[in-house]
C-alpha cells in the first residue's frame, strides 16, 4: 500500500496517480489551483509530468473569486 498526504489528510493506493490524476480525482483539475509537492511549488506546465511517490506531502489550493 502507498501513502499520499494530501492537505493534511493520508491518503492509500494500490497505484499511484500522477498530479494531473489527483487533481482530476478531487474534482480541482482545470480550476485555478495552487500545488505544492514535499515544500517545492509545482509549476502548472508540470502537472501532468510530475509522478507522485509514496510518502510525497501535496498542499493544493483552490482560488476562490468574491467580492
């Protein structure tokens, strides 16, 4: 089993995602996001290169519009 912190949160899998997979899997791919993988900012050009491993720590931030 392979380990995803993702927000705080553990997540498990069988095989892991890419970036771009887990951002499709939460439902944010597409939307104006921020990602941060193990303390580095992930360009959004790289999201669909970047290959996650077990143990990787991601913040992703969702931009949120008001007024």
């Amino acid at each position: 089993m392979m380990y995803l912190t993702v927000n705080g949160l553990v997540h498990r899998y069988e095989v892991l995602p890419t970036l771009l997979q887990l951002l499709q899997e939460l439902g944010v791919e597409g939307r104006r996001v921020a990602v941060e993988c193990n303390g580095d900012i992930v360009p959004r050009s790289q999201y669909g290169h970047v290959m996650l491993n077990s143990g990787d720590c991601l913040e992703i931030v969702v931009a949120v519009g008001g007024g």
